[in-house]
C-alpha cells in the first residue's frame, strides 16, 4: 500500500500542475482591469494605477505570471489579496468555518443518506421503496438556490424555528440548516446509490450461502451486505466533497456564513485573480488528498482489494 500511496502523490503532481494553470489561464484572460476596478466609478491616477499592476505583476506577460506564481507557491507564498493580506491568512480564517459546514453536511448526508438507502434496498419493490425513490427525485429536480431560499422563508422566516443568517459560526446549531440544504442533493444521490447497491447486493451468491449457514440477519446485514454495498457510496461521498466546496458558494452566501465560499464570491465580485486563485490552488490540494484518502479506505471496505 505504501508503493500505491507514492505512486498516486507523484500522479498529483501533474494534475495539480494542470489544475493551476486552468484556473489561472481562466481567471487572467477576463476582460476588464481589477485594479482598475478598485476605483470604481471615480476618477483613478495613472501612476497609482501601473504601481497596482507593477506590485501585483499584472504588467507582466500571463506566462511570466504563471511561472513566478507556481515559483512563490513552492515556497508557501499562495499570494496576497488587493488588500494587502496574505492569501494564505484569509483561508486561515475562512476554510475551519467551511470544513464544519462541510464535516456537517457529510455527516447528514451519510447517516440520512445511507439509512434511507439501505431501507429502500431491503424493502425493494415495496412502498417504502418508492417512497424513497420519489423522495429523493423531487429533490434532486429542486435547484440548490431555490432549496435554500425556499428552507430559509419557510423555517426562518415563516416558523421561526432558526435564524434566517449565521451569526456564529462556531456554533453547530446555526450551521445545521445550511449544512442540511447543502447536504440534499448529495443525500439523494447516495440515498438511491445505497438503494441500488443494496437490492444488486441481496441477490448475490456469498447473501445465499450466508443464508444458508444459518447465519443471524443482523450479521448479514450489518457486516456482509452492508460493507460490500459501501465501496461505491464512499467512492461518490470522496469525490462530492468537491461538489459540497461548489455548493458552499451558494449556501454560505445565503445564509451568510463567512467561509471559503463568501471569500471566493466576493474575490469574483471584485475580479480580484490573486484571491481567486489563491483559494481554488489550496482547495485543490485539499481535495486531491481527500481522494487519496478515500482510495486508501477501499482496502479497509474490502479486504479482497490490494494494491500493487
């Protein structure tokens, strides 16, 4: 395993590289000038302006920009917003209230998400079967803009059961309706993923001659059913948590929760490159070794796999 682990940190490397060099190709051909732009509709001075451009490289060719940037990154320099802050600082503020949003919205997502599965799985063609099958396609056809505003009118707004915006971030409480609009569309999906898996799962040989040993039907279930049926929902949990970053843009913006998704909004807004960049570089990072993670995890699941 520790052969596989290597190999795949060196398959990051060029990927990473790709990854970098899109964004940053996307961010810098824009059209429009972000320093300029800090003005504004008033009136900028000329020299101000080039010394901007000149502070943040801008005046240089988008190749040279590339390479300084990719040289500062390998030595811990992830660059410095038009504020004057280190990128690096701004994610350390941003990225712990994201990750328990996150952390959040996974945990709904797996216990909702598998639980409802499993039933629909071993009640397969039967009316909690579809029940959770109608369940989950109405949610999936709901935009995840229009669940957040639609749960924030109707819980906050109308009911008063929670607070419409996020005051504090730390506290769980407050993050648990935005953790759960976050969490639906990936709950659905792994809830119908669960469903599949369990009901292919139920007629396979190794469930028979459990069976046939006589073997209790908590054992089968929850050791033999349950740990073979989970490979491709983790696979899909492992590579959501990027999806979950996406979706974090909309979600904290909704309810005004100051993480990573709030910085990169307001760096769109405001056309800032560095900040952009910057931010996507780390989450790049932090989603390429989440995926390692999870490849690890297969071995764990299933003891047939092994790796070379």
């Amino acid at each position: 395993m520790g052969r596989y682990a290597a190999r795949r940190l060196l398959q990051m490397i060029p990927i990473f590289i790709g990854t970098t060099l899109l964004i940053f190709l996307m961010v810098h051909i824009l059209p429009g000038d972000p320093i300029r732009a800090m003005w504004g509709d008033k009136a900028a001075d000329p020299a101000q302006v080039a010394a901007l451009r000149h502070e943040f490289g801008l005046d240089q060719p988008v190749w040279k920009q590339y390479i300084d940037y990719m040289l500062n990154l390998f030595q811990g320099d992830f660059g410095k917003t038009f504020g004057g802050r280190q990128v690096i600082d701004v994610m350390s503020e941003a990225f712990p209230v994201t990750l328990r949003l996150t952390l959040f919205a996974i945990a709904i997502e797996i216990v909702v998400g598998i639980g409802l599965g499993a039933w629909a799985g071993l009640k397969a063609g039967k009316a909690p079967d579809s029940g959770v099958l109608i369940f989950t396609l109405l949610v999936i056809s709901i935009p995840v803009f229009v669940l957040g505003y639609l749960a924030r009118f109707v819980l906050a707004d109308k009911l008063g059961w929670v607070a419409p915006n996020v005051q504090d971030s730390e506290n769980w409480g407050q993050l648990f309706l935005p953790a759960f609009v976050l969490a639906m569309l990936s709950m659905a999906y792994v809830a119908r993923l669960t469903r599949t898996t369990f009901a292919e799962n139920l007629r396979a040989d190794y469930m028979r001659t459990a069976l046939a040993k006589g073997l209790p039907r908590r054992r089968i279930v929850g050791v033999h059913l349950l740990r073979n049926s989970l490979i491709p929902v983790i696979t899909f949990i492992g590579t959501d948590v990027g999806a979950f970053i996406g979706g974090a843009v909309i979600t904290e913006g909704i309810f005004n929760v100051q993480g990573v998704g709030n910085v990169l909004f307001r760096a769109i807004q405001t056309s800032e490159g560095t900040t952009i960049v910057g931010v996507v570089t780390i989450l790049v990072l932090v989603i390429l070794l989440i995926n390692l993670v999870i490849d690890l995890l297969y071995a764990v699941l299933d003891p047939r796999i092994r790796y070379a």
